[in-house]
C-alpha cells in the first residue's frame, strides 16, 4: 500500500518514527505553505529540493532529478531515516510535488512512505488540525544512507527507441489537450512524442479528488495495457512530476516496474525530436 486516507491519520507530532511531508511546487510553494499546512508537517520546496534546475530545460527537462547523494543529505535535514515512516501530502490533491517525492522515495529503497488520498483538502474536510504556525527539527540527524537511484529512469534516447516499438508503451499522463496539441500552456511546442498514448493522470482519481480504489485502478490499467511487460512501460508528462502520480497508481494496481522519463515533454520537445498532433 502506497496510498493513505485523510480519515486514516491522526494527529501526529514530527517524532524519529513518523514524519509528515508538505510538498508543493511553484514560485509562491512556501508563501502557500505558511498559509496552511497539516500541523506539525514539514516543507518540502518540488523547485528546490526535488529537482536540480537546469540552465537549459533541453537537457533534462523543466525538473530534473538532483544527485541520490544530495537527496539523502536533505531527508536527513528532515529527520527520515530509512526506518521512518513518511507521509506525504500538497496542495494538488497528491498529483504533483506529493506523487514526485513519494516517487523519489521509493527511487532510493524507502519502504515506508505513503502518499495522501486527496491532499490537503482531503485533510481539512476531515477536520484535522491545519495551521500557519511552523515546525523546526531541534535534532540533528545524519544524511539517509544512499549512493544512487535504483528505480529505472528512461533517458530521450531510450524513450525514442521504446515510442516505434512494439514491445513497449509510452504513457504520456499530460491532459488530452495538450496530447493532442491543441495547445500548450507551459512548453514551447503543442503535441506529443510520436507512438505515446495518451492516459491522463486525472483519471487516477474520482470527483472529489481521492485516488480510485486498488481494484478500479487495476481494472483500468489492465484494460489499457493489457498484458504489457511492466518493466517495458514507460511514463511520462510535462516535466517528470505528474507521471509520478500515474506511476503510483500503476502500484496501486499492481503493475510495478515502469520507468520514469524524468526530462518528459519538456525536454523531448526542446531537441528538435519529431512531434505529433491529433489522437496518434
């Protein structure tokens, strides 16, 4: 299980067993975050400490990831060690800076680490304390123990090769417009990698916001992939956060083994790679 409700969590001091993560993304993320935030949870910033930017988005992408060795030396600043158990939440209802830390988590052989169902007003309609008031570590921990990525991680000229063949899917999570190159609100290019498919992040979830349960995430997912070789998926979106939430509902279905393609649309759309419009 990867994914916890908001009705599952009970008040929670930061204590060297449990540690409740805010993660958000943006140039205000920690003007919302002093805001309100779950009491006694800690900042996490997806611009600055889930990703190392880059002078130049065509190399990596919008969000790159930072070095697994710096990584570690942040969640020790948090007070996670590899007995921790993390839970983690933002501002998006888990599907952006929430899904990517949960991701990264995993990445380095964390056992422990839940992602919630909903996010932050999953947590404040279920009446838990939320709060403007900060928590600082008073304890100094030492850096996680890590030395390198260990989830798989598809670079552009894997993912080049994966999209013309047969063997493999390329998930592209992004909304159906911006697929299909209707238009493109962030990057420079409209349009997706030739071969992807298209299935968007936001059907991992139900009206209100909460992921689809297990069984509805396995259903979709089987029906979409059939009898596809996990570890031959690739997933994709904007710039490596969002795929993060498909990648945690493929989990949650029980498909486990596909890669992430962290420069994602990003990067693939800033190398003069072919683009393709329409449903296909």
């Amino acid at each position: 299980m990867n994914i916890i409700k908001a009705s599952e969590i009970k008040p929670l001091s930061i204590t060297g067993d449990t540690v409740i993560i805010d993660a958000r993304g943006g140039a205000d993320a920690e003007d919302r975050f002093e805001n309100e935030h779950l009491e006694g949870a800690l900042f996490v910033n997806l611009e600055t400490d889930l990703s190392e930017k880059p002078e130049d988005a065509a190399v990596g992408g919008r969000h790159p990831l930072p070095e697994a060795v710096k990584f570690g030396e942040f969640l020790g600043t948090l007070g996670i060690t590899p007995s921790t158990r993390v839970i983690v939440y933002d501002d998006k209802r888990g599907a952006m800076a929430a899904a990517r830390f949960w991701w990264m988590m995993k990445a380095i052989g964390h056992k422990e680490i839940y992602v919630v169902s909903g996010g932050l007003e999953a947590l404040k309609k279920e009446g838990l304390n939320i709060t403007d008031e900060t928590e600082t570590l008073l304890t100094e921990f030492p850096p996680y123990p890590v030395e390198n990525w260990i989830s798989p991680v598809a670079n552009i000229a894997k993912v080049a090769e994966a999209a013309a063949s047969e063997d493999y899917v390329v998930i592209d999570v992004r909304e159906n417009f911006r697929y299909r190159g209707e238009s493109e609100p962030i990057d420079l290019v409209a349009g997706h990698i030739p071969g992807a498919i298209n299935i968007p992040y936001i059907e991992n979830m139900d009206a209100e916001g909460n992921f689809l349960s297990s069984d509805e995430l396995r259903e979709k997912y089987k029906a979409a992939l059939g009898e596809q070789n996990p570890e031959n998926i690739i997933v994709h979106c904007g710039s490596g956060v969002t795929a993060c939430h498909t990648l945690l509902a493929l989990e949650e279905a029980g498909i486990q083994g596909a890669e992430l393609y962290v420069g994602s649309w990003s990067e693939w759309s800033r190398n003069d790679r072919p683009v393709a419009t329409g449903d296909l």
